[in-house]
C-alpha cells in the first residue's frame, strides 16, 4: 500500500516540490525550506527550476555550516534572497506601493536576536539582521525610507529589488 501524503495543519497535502529528503548524517543538519502559505503547485519545468534553486540554497548552507550553524542560515537565506523564485529579497511581493519591503531575523541558541523591518534597500535583509545581531545582542532595526543607513551591507542597485517577473505579476 502507498504511503499518504503528508499534510498541512489545514489537512491539505504538501506540494511534493516543496519537500525532499531527511539527510542522515552525523553532527548538526541544516534544514531549509522554500515558501509557506498557499503556494501553487509547480510541475515539468518550473518544479526542476524550484528544486534546483532549493538544492543550492541548501548547498550554500552546507558549505557554511563548518564555521557556525549561524553562518550556515545566514548562507542559505543568502541564496534564497538572491533567486527571485522565492518570496523574500529579489522575489518579494510587491506593497500596494509597487516597492519591496523586506523583513528578516535571525536568533542564536543563546537567545541573541537581530532583526530588520521595512527594508527597501539592503540587498540581503538577512545580511543586515546579522549585523544588527552583532552590534546588539536583541536588536531590531527599521530602515529609513531612503535608505541611508550606513552599514557596510551591500544595496540593490535598483529602485525596486523585486523581479521583473514579481513586478509584472502585481
């Protein structure tokens, strides 16, 4: 008999693009995953595309997890932020207003925590939460609407970071 499939808390099945596999593997794991909420299914061609952007995400991470688990997020989200099929940095939604604004945190098992809210301009949100981190151990930044904070974070060079394909579908 085949195994059902796993479903949400809303008793819906997971896209099947959407998982993979359990590593076994000694020491720590980094898992990651590539969306929440109603995500459309994915088949042929854009599911490949989904699960290989998935992979080097997954990869980035990996190669950082030998320095700390902390590097190994902040890789990971890095990859993710920068591929524009996924909701957050390039691939984020679009306000009402036709920009970007971005959110990201970051927590260590000591329960430091860096946050960034409404960012419009940092390239990697996950980038500047990590550095809010390292400044403060619980500190939660809010981006001048004109960007201007000096942080030594790399900025989108356009006005809006989302992708083409996110600002046409908007």
């Amino acid at each position: 008999m085949d195994k059902p499939l796993m479903t949400s808390t809303r008793n819906q099945p997971y896209d099947p693009v959407m998982t993979s596999h359990v590593v076994d593997q000694p020491g720590p794991t980094l898992v990651i995953h590539g969306g929440a909420g109603n995500v459309p299914s994915r088949t042929g061609e854009e599911a490949e595309k989904f699960r290989r952007s998935l992979r080097q995400a997954f990869a980035a991470g990996q190669r950082a997890l030998d320095v700390s688990a902390c590097d190994a997020v902040i890789a990971a989200v890095t990859a993710m932020e920068d591929d524009p099929l996924f909701n957050a940095g390039r691939g984020g939604v679009l306000t009402a207003n036709g920009t970007v604004e971005t959110d990201a945190a970051v927590m260590t098992g000591d329960g430091h925590a860096g946050a960034v809210c409404c960012s419009r301009h940092a390239r990697n949100p996950i980038q500047l939460a990590h550095k809010a981190l390292r400044i403060h151990p619980m500190c939660c930044c809010v981006t001048r609407p004109n960007g201007s904070v000096k942080t030594g974070v790399l900025r989108s060079r356009r006005r809006s970071t989302s992708s083409p394909k996110r600002a046409a579908s908007s």
